[in-house]
C-alpha cells in the first residue's frame, strides 16, 4: 500500500518537472496533486520505482495540460512570463563559480513555450530530468527515435537563442547590481552602459496593471529610457534577490511586492529583461520584514 508520506518524499521532485512544463506554481501544484491521487488509487500496483513512477504521471498530466494552457495564453493580455521563483541571494563565495541552473531561467522557461507541447516534455525529461529514452517515449506516446528527433528540434531552438555563453554566479549578480545601481542612482548614459545594445525588456501585467508594455520592447537606449521613466514615476525599492535560480530583483511599495525582474546577462551586459507585475503572479512573494 502506497501512502502519503512516501509520496511526500517525491513532492518538491514532481514540483520541479511541472513548473518547468507549465510555467507557474498554481499550475504545477495543481498536476502534482491530480499525481497524488492516481497514486493512492494505484494502491494494489507493485510499484518498483516510485520516483519513475511519479514523473512519468506527472508529466503525462501536464502534457495534456499544455494543450489547453496554450490556448490560455493565446488570449492572455499582453506578454505572458513564467511566474518567478523568488528565493534568498546567497551568500558571495567560491560555490558561486558554478555555472547557473539555465532549465529554471525566466528567459528558457519563456523560450520552452514556443515549443509544441510533445517537444517539451520530451526536452525537460530528457535534458534536465536525465530519463531515459525509453521512460521518455512511454510518457510522450510515442517512439524512441521520434523522442529523439522532439529533443533535437528542442535543443537545436534554445541554442539558436541562447546568450553567446552563460555568467557565472558572480559576473550574474554584478551585471544585476551595476543595472540596479544605473537604474536608480544613474542616468540613461549609465544604464544605456550596462545593457547590451539589442537587449530585449518583456514585461507581463496581465491586462491588470496600467501602463505595461504589452510588446517586447527592444534597444538599450528604449529600454533605459521606459525603464528610468517608470522608476521616476513610482516610488518602489529594489531587493536583490535569487529569482528562478540567478541574481534578480524584486521592487516592494507601502510593504507589499509590486514586481520582480529576472536577467539574462551575457559577458558582463545584460541582454533580456522578464519584468513580471502581474499581482495574480506575485501572490507568493514574500515581502521583506
């Protein structure tokens, strides 16, 4: 009999294979729950590896999820963005020489969308999660070398937009603090400075915040512009934090979270900001007391 307490074990694993599918929190919490009841309803099965077990279930979930979520986004207002992780920056020290975490980026979870549905999981079970071929076409439905061809046109599409190399932590986290150094205590030359000249600026307000470009906007100097304007407009301050998995920025206003910037940095530039205010995807923020 298969029991609660050993699905726990596997919850913060299956957590993560959603959120990298679907995008979002509530979307993931929501699969790994369906997972947990086909799991006590699979009580009388001889489940030889559960945590396989468990993956493959939820990621079968939210394939048939990404079909209808697509058609969501389709009518979303404005840009949709991944709601953002928000965690403690740690500490500077020599682990920070690691290279980052790019399957949990704003900036890859935003590509993962344009791929089809089969694509995607196959690329974040294979690629990220490290299944099998095997586990991977059982889940997908479909055959080992048309599992490889989907992780091909994946890998071969994320390369084509992948920053020329990834920062380590550190070089990250001070791309992030001289861009939040220029943004609130520079000018346009200053931030213009830090950006790269065909940096992109994506921000998602969900139809329900006034003012939000509901188009990427592109340049440095149109960025540092719109972005310089709108922190001269709003009294809102900056606290750096480790936003899905890199340096990152989250603003407060009167106590509450009022948006979060993730970066994609290249070399000591930055080339795409994810500027997330849609409060429905701020909810989870903690503020800082």
């Amino acid at each position: 009999m298969h029991t609660a307490h050993e699905f726990e074990r596997y919850r913060p694993h299956l957590t993560e294979v959603a959120y990298r599918m679907l995008g979002t929190l509530a979307d993931a919490e929501d699969a790994v729950q369906e997972a947990y009841l086909r799991f006590t309803r699979a009580r009388g099965s001889d489940l030889r590896d559960v945590r396989a077990w468990l993956t493959t279930v939820v990621a079968r979930i939210c394939l048939d999820e990404l079909g209808s979520a697509r058609a969501r986004r389709e009518s979303y207002v404005g840009q949709w963005l991944p709601e953002p992780l928000v965690g403690v920056l740690p500490e500077p020290g020599p682990e920070d020489r690691v290279t980052l975490d790019e399957s949990v980026s704003m900036a890859v979870l935003v590509l993962l969308e344009s791929l089809s549905p089969a694509e995607r999981t196959a690329f974040v079970l294979r690629e990220v999660f490290g299944l099998s071929y095997p586990e991977v076409a059982r889940t997908v439905g479909r055959s080992e070398v048309a599992c490889r061809q989907l992780v091909a046109r994946a890998k071969g599409h994320l390369r084509a937009r992948a920053p020329r190399f990834t920062p380590d932590r550190g070089q990250h986290a001070d791309a992030v603090e001289a861009f939040s150094n220029a943004c609130f205590h520079g000018g346009v030359e200053d931030l213009v400075r830090v950006l790269d000249p065909q940096v992109v600026l994506r921000s998602d307000g969900g139809g329900l915040v006034p003012g939000v470009a509901r188009r990427p906007v592109t340049g440095a100097l149109n960025v540092a512009r719109l972005l310089l304007g709108v922190a001269a407009r709003h009294a809102v301050t900056p606290r750096p934090s480790l936003v899905n998995g890199s340096a990152g920025l989250v603003f407060e206003a009167d106590g509450a979270v009022v948006g979060v910037m993730g970066f994609t940095v290249a070399g000591d530039l930055i080339t795409e900001i994810d500027f997330v205010v849609n409060p429905d995807k701020l909810r989870r923020i903690p503020r800082n007391h």
